[in-house]
C-alpha cells in the first residue's frame, strides 16, 4: 500500500462522511457545470477521487456513471448508502495517475485530486490519463484550491490553481468553457476558496 492510499484509507476509516472539510449536502455547482455539459442527455462521466462524495447519488440514474478513488474505504462508504442503485455505478479503486482507463467518458470531473498532486511528474501523469479518458467534445471539470485558497487539507500540501494555470497544465485542445470561484464552507464553519474551471476538449 501506497503512502498516499495508506493516508487516505485512514481518513475514511477514522471519520465519518460530514467530518472532513471536503464534505457537501449538495454538491450544486458540480450538479450545474455537468448539466450545462451534459445538455440534458445522458452521459459517461467519471468523478476523479469521488470518495465518499454524494455527485454519484445526484447523477443517478440519469448517467453512467464512474468513480474513482485511492481508497477502498471511501468507495465502500458511498456503495454502503447508495445501497442497490450501487450496482449500477462503476467503481475504481486506483491512483488517476496510474489508473488505465478502458472507455472513453464524456465528462471528467475532479473536485478532490489534481490539488493534491504537487509534484510536475504527477501533474504530467494526471493529464496524461485524463487525454486516454476522455472522448473528443468531452468536458474536463476540474475543481481545485484557488490561488488565495488552503496551503494545505487534510495535513497534505495542495496546489493552488486558477483557470490560466490550469489552461497550461492540460496544454494544447482544450477550450476553457467556464471559470468560477467558490467559497466552500466546511462542516465546523471555516471558509476554503475554491476555483471550478470547464475546458471542452477539442475535437481532432
């Protein structure tokens, strides 16, 4: 096991689903960026370190959808309360920067992972994996830090990114949709600044 996955295991074994900061009742804005995407009609779409995160309840049952995570445990907490609509998920237990997609998605989402990966090789491997994954027309929705967001969560250092920074790690064929800034606030009450950014991916 992996020091990361080793990390994280603990944390989803340790608290509760509403006791990280990360936590959401609704994630609303992820709802409203998909469905923009999406324009109603059904779609392959995979949340990168979706966790325990409730965007799977929400996109049931009107897309495929898959979900990726470092840590089994998380993925068995959010399967334990989708109860039998968890049969048609498709989970992944694997690090996105190792992961080997087997389909294309039309949709990639990431709320939790790219602003843990400090290290430019990680970053490399990241959009690496995300081009294998995801179909030319699909959109890249990639929620991070801002730049005046947390320095570190969950005793992790992050990256910090905004819609340029971004830009510039995916490179070449990705058009930016959309870019919003969002103040996220945890379950004890603090504030995170969050950036969400939409690139459409350009068709060859």
């Amino acid at each position: 096991m992996s020091e990361s996955t080793e990390h994280w295991q603990t944390v989803y074994t340790t608290k509760k689903e509403d006791e990280v900061s990360w936590f959401e009742t609704s994630p609303e804005i992820s709802l409203a960026l998909i469905g923009k995407t999406s324009g109603g009609k059904r779609a392959a779409i995979v949340d990168i370190g979706g966790g325990a995160s409730r965007l799977v309840d929400a996109l049931l049952p009107e897309h495929d959808v898959t979900v990726l995570d470092l840590s089994a445990a998380a993925l068995d907490s959010a399967r334990n309360r989708l109860g039998a609509a968890a049969d048609n998920v498709g989970w992944v237990v694997s690090d996105v920067t190792r992961w080997h997609p087997t389909r294309a998605f039309d949709v990639w989402h990431d709320r939790a992972a790219l602003h843990f990966l400090t290290d430019p090789e990680d970053q490399r491997a990241y959009v690496a994996v995300l081009k294998s994954a995801l179909r030319p027309g699909g959109t890249a929705i990639l929620a991070t830090f801002a730049p005046d967001g947390p320095e570190k969560c969950s005793g992790l250092p992050v990256a910090r990114h905004d819609a340029d920074t971004l830009a510039a790690l995916l490179g070449p064929g990705f058009k930016l949709q959309e870019t919003l800034r969002h103040t996220h606030k945890t379950p004890w009450g603090s504030e995170q600044r969050f950036q969400y950014s939409a690139f459409k991916r350009e068709e060859d």
